[in-house]
C-alpha cells in the first residue's frame, strides 16, 4: 500500500503543491457535511483512484492505532487486497518450516508491521524462548515492549524492558536509548508526568549523542506540557524548540512544529492528551506562527540554564 498526500487547496498549506487531480477525488467524494469540522475524511481507494473502498472519519484519523484499525478493516471486505504478497509467503513459510530466532523474529517483524500485533507476539515470543542470546532475541523483547505501549499494557511492558536489561549481553546494553524511550512512554501513559520528566532529563544529560535523542526530547516535552504548574510548562516549549532547531531533519521535528501550537489547535493532539477545543475554535498560519515565535523567545530565556547541567 502507498500513501498519497495531496494538497487541494491553493493556500494554506506548507511544503505541498496545489494538485487539480487530487480536488477532482475530493469533490467527487467528500461531502459538505463531512468538513464541518474542517478536515476530511481519509479516503481509501481502490488501485488507480477509481472506486471508493471506504472512508475513515475526522475523529478516528486523529488516533493512529484507531485509524490503523478501521483502514484492515476496510482492506479486509476485498480480498485482492487481503492476502500475502508473494515475498510475505516466503518469510512467514520459512519461520514454519525452520523456526530458528532469525526467521521466527522475522516472521514477527512482518505481522508487526501489518499490525498483525498478537501473530507478531506470538513469533517474537518463540524467538526469545531460544537458550541463545542474540541479536534477534534482544530485539524480539524490545519489539514486544513496543506493542505493548501500541496497546497501553504498561504491565508487560516493563516486564519485557526489564528481560531485556536483563540479557542483554555483558553491559554492552545496546538498546539502552530503546528502552529509555519505552520508559518514558510508559510513566507517562501512567499520568506519572513528574518522574517521566526527571527520568528523561537526567538520561538525555548523561547520554547526549544517543541515536533517539530527538524522541527523547520530544518526550520529555510531553511530560513537561501535561503538568499544571505554567514553569513546567514552559519547558516544553524548550524541548520542541530545541528538537526543530537541532535536529530538524528528524521526523520529531515535525511533531515539535505541531506541538508547540498546540493552545492554537483545533484538533486533537493525542500526544498532548488528545482533546477537541472549544467549538468555534479555528487555526489560521499566522495564530500559528505567533505561538513559534512566542516558542523562540521561551528557549531562548530558558537556554542557558539547561546548558548550565550539560
């Protein structure tokens, strides 16, 4: 499957040609009641954009593992489009036939990503049931950490990091930033925002090069933006401020130019407690760009205290 972003309106939007094609498809499909809230629905089309094979609602788009659910859910009515390529067969053929820890994580790997997640569990917990420790048996227990944060089963969760912690060969630990991100993910989905911001900060000081640095940071953000106290908040601003100037070429950086407009937004943001605003509430780019700029002078204020620790 390929997914297609398509930018139908002439202003507005940033990055994204105007596309005649593409607001064709639009009105061919989309209803006026469908934009009341100002965002369409996802459109899920047959192969060459001919046939609509079903829609996904303003709300659910807005949640991805929601959003994942309804599109198998609607690839599932078609049969052509339900079944294993011919590659897939071979992987999932060869964990069956010799289901060593390399082709059962293997196997695991393709259901995660069709998010097949219980048949994904299923190989990575074959995987980690071999006396040897590996490369792919780590990684089976990282993986099956990350499904449980897709799932919100924290429990297990932190017993897979700590298996993980456990095995991992000699101190090398070389998942130590992948189980820093699925900590901090955790704590925070447990609301425990104050020791998810402790547990970051001290981790991203002690380990700056790390490779998930930009997460972590992103991370650390969220953590800061859903306390109370107005200070806190403050630097949350910093931590996304920090990821689009430092590291600008990471897909967090992105989610940083979201998230600091956030107060702006009408829509939900599900990292930062997902909740519509006030009815009326609409975005324009300059509302948008104020709250950046607002964003800059926060960093900049906030700056040289963080470098103080580093």
């Amino acid at each position: 499957m390929v997914c297609f972003y398509f930018c139908f309106r002439k202003q507005g939007r940033r990055s994204y040609g105007y596309d005649e094609e593409a607001l064709k498809v639009h009105n061919k499909f989309v209803t006026k009641s469908e934009l009341k809230t100002g965002i369409p629905p996802v459109l899920i089309l047959s192969p060459g954009g001919k046939k609509l094979l079903g829609k996904i609602n303003q709300i659910d788009l807005m949640y991805k593992n929601v959003f994942f659910t309804k599109l198998v859910e609607i690839l599932k009515k078609h049969d052509y489009l339900d079944s294993y390529i011919k590659d897939d067969k071979k992987i999932l053929d060869k964990a069956k036939e010799s289901p060593t820890t390399k082709n059962l994580y293997e196997a695991g790997k393709l259901y995660e990503t069709l998010g097949l997640y219980e048949d994904a569990k299923k190989m990575y917990l074959q995987a980690t049931e071999k006396q040897t420790i590996s490369l792919e048996s780590l990684q089976s227990l990282h993986n099956m950490a990350r499904i449980s944060r897709y799932q919100k089963d924290w429990k297990s969760s932190e017993e897979f990091l700590s298996q993980l912690k456990e095995l991992d060969p000699k101190n090398k630990f070389l998942f130590f930033d992948d189980v820093a991100v699925e900590t901090a993910h955790r704590l925070i989905g447990n609301k425990e925002y104050t020791k998810a911001r402790e547990y970051l900060n001290q981790f991203i000081l002690k380990n700056p090069t790390c490779e998930r640095l930009a997460e972590l940071h992103f991370q650390t953000g969220v953590a800061c933006y859903m306390q109370k106290d107005d200070k806190v908040k403050d630097w949350a601003y910093y931590h996304w401020w920090h990821v689009m100037k430092k590291m600008p070429k990471s897909p967090f950086s992105m989610r940083s130019f979201v998230a600091v407009a956030d107060r702006v937004f009408p829509f939900p943001n599900v990292e930062l407690g997902g909740k519509f605003k006030k009815p009326g509430t609409s975005m324009t780019i300059a509302g948008s760009d104020k709250e950046r700029k607002r964003t800059e002078k926060i960093y900049e204020k906030l700056r040289k205290e963080y470098e103080s620790q580093e």
